[in-house]
C-alpha cells in the first residue's frame, strides 16, 4: 500500500495544491488524447514527476499489482471476437492505449500520494472547495488514506492465518468466502472503533487545518497545470 513517506524532493516542497493541480490537468490531457504520440509525451512527463518524488517503482508495482493485472488482461478481452478474424487488432489497441492511459494516471497518483501527508491534501480540498462539501470531501479523501491501509492489513493477517491451518488446501469458492466474511466483520468492527474514536476526540467539521503557502517553486508547477489542462480543450 503506497503511503507518505517524510522526504526532502522536490515534490514534497511544493503545496499540495499544486500537485493536485497537475494531476487534474495530467488526467485530462490523458483522456482527451489517447492518441500514441501524446501518450508517449505524457510518459516522458509521468517520469519526470515519478523522478521528482522519487518514488520505487518496485513498491508501486507492489501496491497496483491488482489493477495492472486487470490493466494488462483488458485489451486481449477486447480484442477477442466470436468468430472469424477471432481476434480484431484495431479494438484490442484501443483497449491497449486506454490502458495505457489508466496506467500513466496511476503512476502520477503514487506521486502524489508519496509526497503529500494526509492533513495536507485534507487542508488543500478544504481551502480550493468552500462550505460543508469541502468539508465532506477532505473528511472523505482523509479517512480513506488512513482507513485503507489498515483494512488491507486485515485482508493480509486472515490470508496469512489460513495459510498457516492449511486454509489454502480448501476450495477457492470457500476461501473467498470465508476471506470476504471476516474481512466484512473486521470492516465494521474498525468502523465502529472510528466513530468511537471520533467522537472521544471532539470530532470537528473545521479543525485546524495546517497552513498552505505557495512558493516560487509552486508557480512553474501551476503554469505547467494549467497548459495540460488547456491541452485537453485542443
């Protein structure tokens, strides 16, 4: 699970704002032109942020290893026909290439995600969106970038107790089941202790968020933002 990990980069400099920025405008440009050469142009731009943020590539990997299986399985079902020519090249590369651009999406998330602490992108959402659906919207994206990761850790522990009783000599019907029970049960159980905790911690609509300040390193970024996000209207 990709998470933030305190670092001097680049990106950990500039103001979550402006990464958000960037990614908005990545991700439109992206879906606007899934033509090859402006993929290969926003690959050149998903390194460079990749290398601002210094992220591994092996724990990205790692963390998306679901959805690049997904990813990689797509254009051969698209491609696949029932009857002749069997399989049609022309969908299969389209499927490929919005693959592709999925992939590219994700890749800069990580960045994102790696560079920017939880209370920051709550405090960025908060400021950019007025009013109560600011409000909702940093609550949501926070608890789920801290509510995730410890749900995947119980997914792991259950995998891990079955493998040890020789859960995996059962059926996969069984073992699915029986993960996605205790899975649902330990869901709620952490749930509960959420609002739990919530509420003994005077649970706030409007804490103190920390403060947001952009620098002369934000405002290249911003520009750059802002001519990928006009790229996808031409």
């Amino acid at each position: 699970m990709l998470t933030y990990d305190p670092d001097e980069t680049l990106a950990h400099r500039l103001d979550p704002r402006s990464k958000l920025a960037v990614q908005l405008g990545f991700a439109a440009t992206a879906l606007a032109h899934p033509t090859p050469r402006a993929l290969l142009a926003l690959s050149v731009v998903t390194v460079v942020v990749l290398a601002a943020a210094r992220v591994s590539i092996r724990r990205t990997v790692a963390a998306y290893r679901y959805a690049l299986v997904v990813l990689a399985i797509a254009p051969v079902l698209a491609g696949v026909t029932i009857g002749t020519p069997w399989f049609d090249r022309a969908d299969a590369l389209t499927s490929g290439l919005a693959s592709y651009r999925v992939l590219l999406i994700l890749l800069v998330s990580a960045a994102y995600v790696r560079s920017t602490p939880v209370r920051d992108s709550r405090a960025a959402i908060q400021r950019t969106i007025p009013g109560k659906p600011g409000q909702l919207l940093g609550i949501g994206i926070a608890l789920v970038f801290r509510f995730l990761p410890v749900l995947q850790g119980d997914l792991r522990t259950i995998r891990e107790a079955m493998a040890a009783r020789l859960g995996t000599e059962r059926g996969t019907v069984d073992r699915i089941s029986t993960v996605g029970m205790l899975g649902l049960t330990r869901a709620f159980d952490r749930a509960d202790r959420l609002s739990l905790a919530l509420r003994a911690r005077c649970f706030a609509w409007n804490p103190t968020l920390p403060p947001l300040t952009f620098s002369r390193l934000d405002y290249p970024v911003l520009a750059f933002a802002l001519c990928l996000v006009l790229s996808a209207f031409y």
